[in-house]
C-alpha cells in the first residue's frame, strides 16, 4: 500500500479508518481537493471548517501540533503515532475517547484549560507517559487518568 486517495464524494470519514493497518513508511494520504468535507493540513486529516482532527498522515513524527482553531480531536485520531510530544492550543474542547491510545513514545502532555471533555481511555497504554499537566483546579474534568497506565500519579493539576 503506497497512496490512499479519498475521492470528492466521501462525506464520512472514521478516524479509525487506518488505526490498525501498520502504516507503512511514506504513505500517501490524499483527499481530493473537490471534497466538502475533509482536507489534508500538514501531518493531519481535518474536517473542511478545520474544527475536527479526524487523523494524522504520517505516524513517524517526532512532534505534532494541532491548529489553533480546532475544537475537536476525534476518537482514536493519533493512536500509535510515534511522536514524543503534542501540543494542544487553547481553543481546544473536546479529545475524543481513546485519542492518544498506543501512543508508545509519548512522554508528556499538555491540556489546555479550555478542554472541557476527555474520552475514555484517551492515554490507554502509554507506557512512557511520565506527565499529563492538566491547566484547571483538581477533579475539573472527569475520568482522570483516562487510562494512562501509570495511574493518578501522572497527573499535576494547575491553573
């Protein structure tokens, strides 16, 4: 598999569409420029308003930003991306259930203030994850530590 093309008609786009496929080095994900609802920005799959990551392209980063103006990061959207660090921005509301899953080489982690939503399992087995800095008073935003296998004891909360 060298290219996935995503033609101007597809309307619905999992973010789970490649999670389990073992991306290969230098594949090429593209969208049709004629689609209404999604584009390629960078290392990310966006919705076309640029409000939602959907997913990333390349999973060997080492480091991945998220656009100032998205609020939303879909479910599952960076599981297994190799990065050592995302930075969130503060327009960001809502990380989606199992977001950073398998994220292996994830080391810390940053959560905005604005972020009011955290999903289930966001931070499910990664085993590196040394630090979630959470920017609100403690027990602000439910479900702490969202599976981070390294329990509570990653968490520092703080405005």
């Amino acid at each position: 598999l060298k290219r996935i093309h995503i033609g101007s008609g597809v309307s619905s786009l999992s973010s789970q569409f490649k999670a389990w496929i073992s991306t290969p080095n230098g594949l090429k994900i593209e969208i049709d420029g004629n689609n209404h609802n999604y584009k390629v920005e960078g290392n990310l799959i966006l919705t076309k308003n640029e409000t939602e990551v959907v997913t990333y392209v390349d999973g060997n980063v080492q480091s991945q930003t998220i656009p100032t103006n998205v609020v939303k990061i879909r479910k599952a959207a960076f599981i297994g991306i190799d990065a050592t660090e995302i930075i969130l921005q503060n327009t960001l509301k809502e990380i989606g259930a199992e977001a950073f899953r398998s994220c292996s080489n994830l080391i810390s982690i940053e959560i905005p203030s604005s972020v009011e939503t955290i999903g289930e399992n966001a931070f499910f087995h990664c085993a590196n994850l040394e630090t979630i800095k959470i920017n609100k008073a403690e027990g602000d935003l439910a479900g702490a530590p969202w599976g981070a296998p390294k329990g509570d004891r990653v968490l520092v909360w703080g405005e």
